[in-house]
C-alpha cells in the first residue's frame, strides 16, 4: 500500500520522482525508526550535520568560508521555536560554529523546556555561538542567512504568540535570504518565505512560500519504510543532501 499524495510529487535532476507523503505518515515512519533504535538524539545529529553542510555551501563554501580568511566569518541568524524543530535547528547551530559561522541563535524564554532542546543548548553553549532570547539582540543590519526553525504543526498556538510575530517581522524587514529547516505541510501558513527548504527523509506537501526544496538523508533504513508501507528506494547516490524539482 502506498500512502503517497500525487498531487506534490517532487523529481531529481535524474529525472527519478520522489512522491512526498502526509504529515501523520511523516511521524509514524520516524516512530518506527525510532523503535528500530534512531533515537531523537541520532536524528538530531544527523540533522543539524546536514542541515549545516548545506548552510555551508548557501554562504559560498571554500570561496567564503577558508581558515586564512577569519576576518570574514559569515553571519548566520537562527530563529528557533521550543520544540523539536527548534532543537534540529540548534543542532545545526552548533555545527556552524564549529566552521568558524558567527551563529546568532533566538530562542524565547520559557518556564519548561524539552529535555532535547537543553541538551542541545547545553553543546551550543560551549561554542563561540551567541544565543538570545529578546528580538532586540538580533542584527538590525542584514545577515548572510536566516535559518528558520520556528514552526511546528504539534504547537500550531505558538504562531499567536508576540514573540513568534515579532520574529517573523524581523525576519521580513532583515531581508537576507532564508533557509527553512524541515518546514511544516502547505496548508500551515508561514509568516517567512524561504529561498530554500530541507525536508528530512521523505518531504511532505509543500507550498511556494518552501522555495527550492533539498531532501536530506537522516539515516531511515530501507525496511523501516517497508514497515509503514512505503516502496522505497534510495535517492541519494553518493550525496546526503539531494535537490528535488517539482514533478
């Protein structure tokens, strides 16, 4: 049984197509990756790597990034939310940093948060990454890339929040360009549009406001996507960050 949604198929330059699948079957693949032993823990690293290597290229590679050049660090600001999505993106901040990124990463206060979103905090601490929890410590000039990692479908109440609407317009009046972080189903409306997206394992849905899409490898084996019913085969080749085209 294949539980693919036609509609938003994507392609690669292979011409092979990548159907995307739902938001619920999304989550229930990386439930039974999970009891296969890929923990959120692993998947966060794997992510964050990913996430990172992508980053990396966006802000020019070897041309920009060079241990001879350190006078030019690039500037990356991370928008994160308080939740898993939030932690990837933390994830992906810790990497930056240790390529020599000046990382600036938002994360709201809050009472009580995730035990992934602490440990996460607690290895980005011990870089020269600089975290914030008011807009106003934000660049007001523009960055080299804005990395959002905001939304989430399970806390859908946050996008009500001041803090969420004053992130969105700082992103909107910042201007650089954004990469979304495995960003929500088209049908949630996104304050940011972003030039580029990274859907992890399989994409979901996605909208215009996604940009160009990358589909990233977080390290699914191929039986675990039999065991959810989904025929699959592996995209990636050689590469762990593939772009996909519209089919």
């Amino acid at each position: 049984m294949m539980h693919f949604l036609k509609p938003s198929a994507f392609e690669l330059n292979s011409g092979l197509v990548v159907p995307s699948i739902s938001y619920e079957l999304h989550k229930k693949l990386l439930s039974v990756a999970e009891k296969h032993g890929l923990t959120l823990e692993r998947r966060l690293e794997m992510t964050g790597v990913c996430a990172s290597q992508m980053a990396l290229t966006l802000l020019g590679g070897p041309n920009r990034l060079n241990p001879k050049n350190v006078h030019q660090r690039p500037t990356v600001a991370l928008l994160c939310g308080p939740h898993v999505k939030g932690a990837q993106g933390i994830s992906c901040g810790r990497h930056l940093a240790n390529h020599d990124v000046q990382v600036i990463l938002f994360l709201p206060n809050f009472v009580k948060m995730l035990e992934s979103i602490t440990n996460e905090l607690s290895l980005f601490s011990k870089t020269q990454g600089q975290q914030v929890s008011s807009l106003k410590d934000l660049p007001t000039s523009p960055v080299d890339l804005v990395i959002n990692c905001l939304d989430c479908p399970e806390n859908a109440f946050l996008r009500d929040q001041p803090w969420y609407k004053a992130a969105v317009a700082w992103a909107n009046q910042n201007r650089a360009p954004v990469l979304s972080i495995d960003p929500p189903v088209h049908e949630v409306e996104q304050g940011i549009d972003a030039k580029w997206s990274l859907a992890l394992g399989l994409p979901l849905p996605l909208g215009e406001h996604a940009g160009r899409v990358y589909l990233c490898d977080i390290g699914i084996p191929q039986q675990v996507f039999q065991e959810v019913g989904i025929s699959y085969h592996s995209p990636f080749g050689c590469k762990f960050v593939i772009p996909l085209h519209s089919a």
